[in-house]
RNA sequence: GCCACCGUAGCUCAGUGGUAGAGCACACCCUUGGUAAGGGUGAGGUCAUGGGUUCAAGUCCCAUCGGUGGCUCCA
C-alpha cells in the first residue's frame, strides 16, 4: 500500500502499486495531461515507472514550476530526443551504427559510426529534421522492456553492434544486474536502442528539435580508437525557447574575443607570419602594458625580483628538467646549430637519425623556452644561498613557445606563442603554506580589480593510477596537502581533480568559462618538490647543512594573451578606464570648436591619460554613434557654448544621455582619479547619480 | 593531428557553369550641424593558393594554406 508525499508535502495512499502518471491523474487530469516524467525519491524515472513502496513522488511537467523541474524535463526531453534523432538519421543511413547520445546542459549529442562509404553530412541535417517531424507527429510510446544480463548480451551479439555491446559490458561491469531497451512505439517492431532511460512518455513529446553541428570524437576518448561521428542537437519545449537560444548563441558570438578583438583593432592574427602567433596592435599594447604594470607593483610590494632571461635554452637544461622528453611532441623542433648539423649531414645522418639523437642525448641543440622554470631556477642556483635569503622570489614576463596541435589553436586562448606573468618561488618547507596563500591573494587582488568574479578553482591532483608523474610518492602527499590547505584557506568553493596535476606536483588553478562555454585555465599556483631534485639546487640551512628548497610556480594572469582574451569577452570589448586603449574622445560640434577641442585634448594628453580627438566633419550624432561602437568610455562633447564657458560636455560609454557639463580642470582630475583607482567608474556615477547605466 | 564545415572588396555578407555585387569603412566634394549614422561622387577584387574537368569555373573535382565547431592534448 504505497503513501506517496508530493512536494507540498501533502500525502496520498493507494492500495495498489501506482505509477507517477497515475499519481498525477489523482491529482488532476490536466497535470497528467502535461506530465512527462517524475522525480521518485529524487531519482529521474519514466512517467510509467511502477512504484511499490511508500516514496516521495514530484512529478514533471511540460510547466516546470522551478529551475529543477526545468532541468529535469530538458533532461528528459533531450535524452528522448536524442533517439528520435537517431532514429531518424537510421532511416537515411540504414548503416550508421549507434554508439552513445547523452543529453547536455544545452542540448545533446549522439555518437555514430557511419559507414566509410556514406559519412554524415551538414546537407542531411534538412531530411533528418523532417524525418525527425514525422517520428514526432507519429506519437509513438518510448516503451522500456528489460532482460537479464546474459539474454541482454546474447540479443547484443547477435545484433552486431560492438560499441552497444560495450556499453552494455560497461554498465554491468558498474553493477548493472539487468539490461533495458527503449523502443519508440511496440518493442520488436519499432526502432529500439540499448538505454537506461529515463525518457517522455511519446515522440510527441520531444520537444522543437534542431540539428546543430558534427564533428568527430574517438570512442572512449582515446585517439587510437575508432573515430565515430558525433551529431549535436539540442530541444526545447517550445520554438520560442528554442528561437531565444539561438538568439543568445549570436549575442554570445558578437562577444567573442576574435570577432570583438578585430572589430576594435586589439591584436592580429597573421597567415604569413603563423599560425597562433598573436600580433599585439598598438591598442591591444595599451591594454597589455596596463595590466603589466598593475601586477609588476603588486610584485614590488610582495617582495619579488623581476629578471628577464632568453627565449631559448640548451636541450641538455629541458632534458634536466623533464620537459623536452615529457612534452616532446608539443614543443617547437630543436634548433641545431650550423657547424653540428653540416658535421652530421657529412656522416650521412638522416632526419629520423637526428631526431632520434635528439631524443637520445646523443646530439645536442637548442629549444624554444617551452617553460620559464629551468632558466629562474639556474639562475637561483648561479648562487649560494642561505636559509636568510629565502624566499627568493624571480619573477618575469617571460614568453613562451609550444607547439600546440592545428586543430587546438583559439584566437588568444589557444596560441603557440604566449607571455606568462610568471613567476618562481623557491622557498623553505616551513615557508611554503605562507607563501601559497601569498601566490592565491595576488590571483584574488587580480580577479577583484577586473570585477572578475566568475571562476572555478580546480586543485589538480595526481592520478595514483598514471605513471606520467615524476618524483616520490611522499613528496607528492606534502604538496597535495600544501595545495589542499591554502586552497582552503581561499575561502571560496574549490574541487580537488585527480589527473589534473603538472607532471612535477600538483596545482591550485582559477578556470573560466568563455562565451560560448569552454572552459580556461587562467591563474596557476603550483607547488613542485621535484625541480629542485632534478636540479639538485640546497641552501644552506642554520644547521649549517645543506637543504632542498621546495619551489612553486605561480603565474597570476596565466598567459597575458589568454587572459586578455577572456577579458575582452569578460568587458564585452567594452573596457573600464584605466585599460582602455582610448580613453577619452573630444568630439567638436563643428570645425568652429576644433581649436577648442584641440586645447582640450592635448591638455588631457598631458596630464597622462590616452585622448583623441575626432574632428571629421560628420554631424555629432554621427560622432557619437562612432564613438559608441569603439567603446570610448568618455567622451568630451564641446560646442562654442563650452568654449565660451570652458566647459565639456560628458558622455559617458553605455549610458543613453548627455551627462551635463563640468568645467575642463574639473573633468581631467575626475578622469585622472578615476585613471588612478582602476575600475572605479566614479565619473560616470558622479555625473548620472540616479543610477544610469548601461 | 582527426571529423565536418567555411574562405568573394578593409569589415559583414549576396552571388548553383555564361559580362563580379550590396551595405558599412575609405578618398574627394557639398553640408558648419548641441548629443546614437546629413547628402553626393569616386576608388577599391588574378573570388585563399596551385593544379584539373569544361567551349566556358567564384561556382564542379583534387591538393595545399588559413579559419570555425567538436574530439584528443594542454608544463
């Protein structure tokens, strides 16, 4: 007799075995009319689902009440839709082998093996959608049937499908004990697959479905396997919500670094000179410049020493520290020098021989820095040091060089060719929790001062089962635990990953999402035991022994090209002052107040800030519209009324009107103050304190 | 690197085998206008590159280069 609890917590008891829909029905026909599936003691389960015992039953309906319900009937809907999809791309390629179609947060995909001679392409995405409308319009029911184990594996075998089998093996492996299929409309006569569900009651109920891309994907993630099709789709209720993703999908373009970075002319990206190789405009520069010189006093008040070292080292220090062999296949080639390669070309030796010295130690070369640890560290140890002078602090903006595959590169987010704000610490064990926490509040100041405030921070751990780790397991422990403790100490939400880890020691890493939603790594705190033993670098203790420092690698920003990369889409291009390329635009009313705006700029420009002036002779509502799409943030309206009273007129960039007028010294102490503070948009507030904004 | 798609004026894009187009930007002229695009004229293209098919190729085929979305990788 089972009591089920709805959400408002009211009971209801029936005297045999119900299913949610019946649940529902008991409540109202128009719920169980609208229901699509249910939540049974907090587990996403069929609406048919037969519930035996006493259990909390929500019910979901096509009118989510909260964003849970929301998400659970998207979950839902494009789980089945996934299906439909498939059985719609089977009836046009009846030799397409399923593999695996999981829902997504904003839509789902299905993993297909095409036959060689008939690949999927964009061109079918019209007839699968109308196959796809016809399965909907047929209303069949998603119809679970189950098997045990073996019967399930036999009906697989037979059937030939090696990655269903797979899955199947996989879910058994988890502690599966029975198999179930999902067959829209009558098991054995309709299209079925392999599936633990849940799913809507019909193919009616799958929602407005659009195809939306392919691409490939290897089966289990693993390049050596089986390349198989990956088919992504996405549903939504209605066309209205559908037609309002993709609306915000273009948005989110018009936001992309790349197309914001060309539009106002911040960075450039050159087929004659290379792939991921940024080109820094001069605007783009302003931008850099500022942001260097933030952390660069932010260093001097921490303590830290700025070097600077060259882009390229000896083989012989990268085999030393375990880069060249460990992230060979990522680096640039080795340059080898004249005299080495003509003496090696005389005995005969051939590409494959050199690399393979290369990779021997048998002939030497140089190598485009892939790091900037190994040239700090020799020049830490170019010296004796005592436990007094620790911690040594070198820091540089060093620039770095890795071969990155085609396929990866990404506008600023992806380069071969990278400055990082980095930095390396070398330090006692006692020093090193102090110093962790000191690396974290530099990344905090940085996020705060950019009103960054959507990251994740990930500490990556080593994977016990991977090999790819250097050192002993016990000073691995010590770091994980250092990383673990400061990244507590950060005092936001953090998850530990393991896997994630450096090869030489594990790390605390600020991750961000850009506009289309992948995710980068920006600052890195890491903590490495093993450097300073493969370098064998000591100090001298007061014990007057020898010690080993313990080193961390910290790089705030991460990559100065990445980061700004994120930043354009973070400020939407639209930066505050102090970053600003231009900072301020003098916009004469007519070529009779040119000489007046003239004034004005160039007194601004001597009081340090970045003015223009446009004395085109377009209306100054053209002017404005201009500036407006360049993202000035003020501008200095000045017709012969301001002349006369020496006065500008303020706009500030977002905000729809005319801010009022302020007197010339007035406007440029205001402009420096704000200029000085970074990120404070004290003009604009001070001129519009109703609030206007943009 | 892999799969799919894309590459036409500085930018955004139209152009399905038969004389290369539009808007914006640019140059010049008119306009001297007080808060989100005044008007006119003009210049600008070996249609990414190289091969091929064809009487004829921006358009079809192949290769290369570059880009986009994923996959794999990311010190």
């Amino acid at each position: 007799m089972p009591v089920i609890t709805l959400p408002d917590g009211s009971t209801k008891e029936f005297n045999q075995p119900v299913s949610p829909y019946e649940v529902a029905r008991s409540i109202g026909e128009r719920l169980a009319a609208q229901s699509v599936g249910a939540r049974i003691n907090g587990e996403l389960c069929d609406l048919n689902t037969p519930i035996e015992r006493n259990a909390t039953v929500s019910i979901i309906t096509t009118r989510p009440r909260d964003e849970q319900q929301r998400a659970d009937l998207l979950m839902l809907m494009r789980h089945s839709a996934a299906h439909v999809m498939a059985e719609a791309i089977q009836r046009i390629v009846p030799g397409a082998h399923l593999v695996y179609g999981p829902p997504l947060a904003t839509g789902f995909y299905y993993d297909i093996a095409f036959p060689p001679d008939r690949p999927l392409s964009t061109a079918d995405f019209e007839a699968i959608e109308a196959e796809i409308r016809k399965i909907q319009q047929e209303d069949r029911r998603f119809t679970r049937y189950e098997m045990r184990v073996g019967e399930g594996l036999a009906k697989l075998r037979e059937e030939g499908n090696k990655y269903k089998l797979d899955n199947a093996e996989r879910a058994i492996e988890t502690g599966s004990e029975r198999l179930s299929w999902y067959a829209t409309g009558e098991p054995g006569k309709n299209w079925e697959d392999l599936c633990r569900g849940p799913h809507v009651p019909s193919t009616a109920h799958t929602g407005v479905i659009k195809i939306m891309s392919l691409a490939s994907a290897y089966w289990h993630g693993d390049e050596n396997s089986d390349r198989l099709t990956r088919v992504y789709g996405t549903a939504f209720p209605t066309q209205q919500d559908l037609d309002a993703y993709l609306n915000q999908l273009e948005e989110a373009r018009q936001r992309d670094h790349r197309v914001i970075g060309k539009r106002l002319g911040l960075f450039h990206i050159d087929e004659m000179v290379g792939q991921g190789l940024i080109l820094w405009t001069p605007k783009g520069s302003v931008i850099r410049n500022e942001l260097q010189n933030f952390i660069s006093h932010e260093l001097r008040r921490q303590g830290y020493h700025q070097v600077y070292t060259p882009q390229i080292g000896k083989l012989d220090l990268y085999r030393t520290s375990g880069h060249f062999p460990y992230y060979k296949d990522s680096q640039f080639t080795p340059i080898v020098d004249r005299e080495a390669l003509d003496a090696l070309a005389h005995e005969g030796c051939s590409c494959a021989d050199l690399s393979n010295r290369l990779e021997k130690g048998e002939a030497d070369g140089y190598l485009l820095r892939p790091m900037n640890c190994p040239h700090h560290i020799r020049l830490f140890d170019s010296q004796p040091h005592s436990y007094r002078d620790l911690p040594v602090r070198l820091a540089e903006f060093g620039t770095v060089y890795r071969w990155e595959q085609s396929g990866e590169l990404n506008g600023m987010t992806r380069v071969r060719c990278f400055t990082q704000d980095d930095a390396h610490l070398f330090v006692t064990e006692d020093q090193l929790a102090a110093e962790l926490q000191g690396c974290l509040e530099l990344v905090k100041i940085i996020f705060k001062t950019l009103e960054m405030s959507d990251y994740r921070v990930r500490v990556g751990l080593r994977d016990p089962d991977s090999s790819k780790y250097v050192g002993e397991p016990a000073k691995w422990d010590k770091a994980e635990a250092a990383c673990r403790d400061a990244a507590k100490s950060l005092g936001v939400p953090f998850s530990e990953e393991p896997g994630e880890a450096a090869f030489y020691g594990p790390k605390i890493d600020f991750v961000v999402k850009d506009v289309i939603g992948r995710e980068w790594q920006l600052g890195t705190v890491q903590v490495d035991y093993n450097l300073p033993e493969r370098f064998d670098l000591s100090y001298i203790g007061p014990d007057n022994r020898p010690h080993r420092p313990v080193m961390i690698h910290r790089a705030p920003f991460g990559s100065m090209e990445r980061f700004i990369g994120v930043l354009i889409e973070h400020f939407a291009g639209a930066f505050p002052l102090w970053l600003s390329p231009e900072q301020v635009r003098i916009l004469p009313i007519s070529e009779k107040s040119n000489d007046y705006a003239r004034e004005i700029a160039s007194k601004l420009r001597a009081d340090g800030l970045r003015a223009s002036i446009d004395d085109s002779d377009e209306r100054i509502q053209a002017k404005i519209k201009i500036a407006s799409e360049e993202k000035i943030p003020y501008l200095g309206v000045v017709g012969p009324r301001d002349a006369e009273a020496r006065t500008v007129s303020i706009r500030a960039h977002g905000v729809q009107k005319d801010l009022g007028a302020l007197p010339l010294d007035e406007f440029a102490s205001l402009l420096l103050d704000e200029y000085q503070s970074k990120g404070e948009r004290s003009l604009r507030r001070q001129m519009a304190p109703t609030g206007a904004t943009a």
